[in-house]
C-alpha cells in the first residue's frame, strides 16, 4: 500500500517536472497572449494515469511561478489546468480528451490574459485556442498514440 502511494507521488512528480522544465526551456513560446505551450502536449496523460491531474497541476503551478504574470497566472492557470486534467480523466477516447485543456484553457486563460495584455478578448480566446489546439491536438494525442502502441500504458497504471 505504502509502496503505490509513493509510485503514484513519484510518477505524478516526473510529470510536473518534465511540463514545467518545458515550459520554461521554450518560454519565449510558452508565455503570453500567443502562446504554443509544447508542455500542454501532456494534458492528454491523464487519459492513461491519474497521477498526471496533480502532476500537472503542480507542473503548470511551477511553470507559471516562473513565468512572471503574477498571481493570475499562478493561481488562475494551475486551476484551470487542474479541472481540465480531471476532467479529461474521465474521457474514453483522446480526441474528446483533448477538448478540456483546449476550451478551458482558450476561454478561461484568455479571460485574465485579455486584460493583463490589454487585447480584446476574443482576439485572446483565438490565440490560446490555437495554441492550445496545436499542443493538445497537433501533439498530445500522438503522443496517447505512441504510448498505447509501444506499450507503455503499463508504465502508467490507473
């Protein structure tokens, strides 16, 4: 028992450390009103394991600390980004997965970031959206695609 809760804290550590460190190394992508957060890519992991809805709270938490937009960013993205983790939990398949990081992301991320950039809101909802579209959909459900081919799935146990 005591040995899946670490396994469950280490794998969920793994993930948060890999989408901040990623987020941080392309920050000149990652930050702001137009943004393509390669890291996003992950969201679809809690498809497969669901240490990723911490791990990826606690990742876009790090990140956005980093990232210097202040307590919106900090605290408004980690928590838009932990409902969608747990709500692509709860998906079956990875095109309906990719769907909460990327509206949730597009209208609430867009909601601060309109007014912190001074743009008009839907001009934001377009870029996050895309952005989000490209990690999430462009990237992220390959990745589900070659985790279930390679077998890597039992790397990741629900």
């Amino acid at each position: 028992m005591l040995m899946n809760k670490v396994r469950y804290l280490a794998r969920a550590a793994v993930i948060a450390a890999v989408y901040a460190s990623v987020t941080y190394i392309l920050k000149p992508i990652s930050y702001g009103p137009i943004q393509v957060r390669i890291s996003e890519s992950l969201t679809i992991l809690p498809m497969l394991e669901s240490s990723a809805v911490p791990g990826l709270f606690v990742g876009c938490f790090l990140a956005n600390m980093l990232g210097g937009l202040g307590p919106w960013d900090i605290y408004g993205g980690s928590l838009i980004t932990l409902v969608a983790a747990y709500i692509t939990s709860k998906t079956r398949s990875p095109f309906f997965g990719a769907l909460p990081p990327v509206l949730l992301n597009a209208f609430g991320v867009s909601y601060y970031l309109s007014f912190l950039y001074d743009m008009p809101y839907w001009m934001t909802v377009l870029y996050i959206g895309a952005g989000e579209f490209i990690a999430v959909a462009g990237l992220g459900i390959p990745l589900y695609y070659f985790v279930k081919r390679k077998g890597l799935e039992r790397f990741f146990k629900k």
